[in-house]
C-alpha cells in the first residue's frame, strides 16, 4: 500500500478555498484559527491569500491538510480506487 502524504496543487486549491469561506463567513482571524486548528499562522495566511495561480509554494504534508479540516469542521476520507 502506498499512501501520498502531500496534496495535488489542485487539492491544495481546494484547501484554500475552505480555508478563505471559513475565514470570511465567521470573522476569525487567520492568527486565531492557525492557533486553535493547531498549524503555522504563515501557511493559513498563505491559504488566505491564494489565487488560483498563486499557491502556497510548499504543499502541506497530510497531517496539517488534517489540522486545518478539523478546524473547520470538515474531516479527510480516504477511498481505495
């Protein structure tokens, strides 16, 4: 079995996009929510300001992608294909 502990820049994407909804529909700032979901306040804030053609250099290893879901409310689900 083979698991990728990063995510596609599509994935990444996404992310962002959670990640922004989040941020504007509960007025949490970007400090508040990368203390309480437990990750670097320089990433979210990079998730934050992302466009589409303008990601995050880095991609997040899983277990942050986890962090920040949780934090929001959402959860990651793995799908055997």
């Amino acid at each position: 079995m083979s698991v990728t502990t990063k995510i596609s820049k599509s994935d990444l994407a996404e992310l962002a996009e959670l990640v922004q909804e989040h941020l504007v529909s509960t007025g949490e700032p970007v400090g508040a929510f990368a203390e309480r979901a437990g990750v670097n306040r320089r990433f979210v804030s990079q998730l934050n300001n992302a466009k589409d053609d303008h990601l995050p250099a880095s991609s997040p290893q899983l277990e942050t992608v986890g962090l920040i879901l949780k934090a929001i409310g959402k959860k990651i689900i793995f799908v055997d294909e």
